[in-house]
C-alpha cells in the first residue's frame, strides 16, 4: 500500500516540478528587471520538486517491479493536462482527452495480469 501512496507522491513531485518549469518560461519571456532572478526562482523550485521525486521513485522501484511502477506513472498525463488548464488556460479539446484516456486505458491493460 505504502509503494502507491510513494507513486502518487513522485507524480505529484514530478507535476510540480514540470509546472515550475512552465512558469519559467513563461518569466522568461517578460521583460522587466527581476527576469533573470525570478526564472531562476522557478528553476530552482523546479530542480527540486523534480528531485525530491526523483528520491521517491528510487523508494518506489525498491517496493515495486519497474513493469508495474512505470506505467503508473501515466497519471502525470492527467494532472499536468488539469494543471495546465486551470494554472496556465490552455486549451483542452475532447481530442487531448481522448489521447489521455486511450493512454491510461493501454496502460491498464498492459497492467492486467493474463
């Protein structure tokens, strides 16, 4: 239980640090005098979110087969498509939701034990 609890943790570290990544792009492309200072704040916020679930993962892959924890990680998809909605309104159209969804459906069969 503990090892998905650990997944939900990594892909919530990793939908984070993708985010601040966005964000300083976004900085980046302001003008203004605090540009170099403030990307870099959201770099730096990036580098670790992204590691703390880079540490995770490596708890993750002690718990659990790669084949199994890998494609749970498919639920990045879902949380950086709602983030980036809500956080930065980009567009959502049912096409994108299809492809997450029939991304998240291949990863559901290839997780069912035959």
């Amino acid at each position: 239980m503990m090892a998905y609890v650990l997944v939900m943790l990594v892909s919530l570290f990793t939908c984070a640090g993708q985010l601040c990544q966005k964000q300083a792009a976004q900085t980046w492309d302001r003008a203004g005098n605090q540009r170099v200072s403030t990307t870099l704040r959201w770099l730096y916020l990036a580098v670790i979110f992204l590691g703390l679930g880079m540490l995770l993962w490596l708890n993750v892959l002690q718990r659990l087969p790669l084949s199994l924890a890998y494609p749970m990680l498919s639920l990045n998809f879902v949380l950086v498509t709602l983030a980036a909605r809500w956080l930065f309104n980009e567009p959502t159209t049912l096409r994108h939701w299809c492809g997450v969804v029939s991304i998240m459906l291949g990863i559901l069969l290839m997780s069912l034990n035959s």
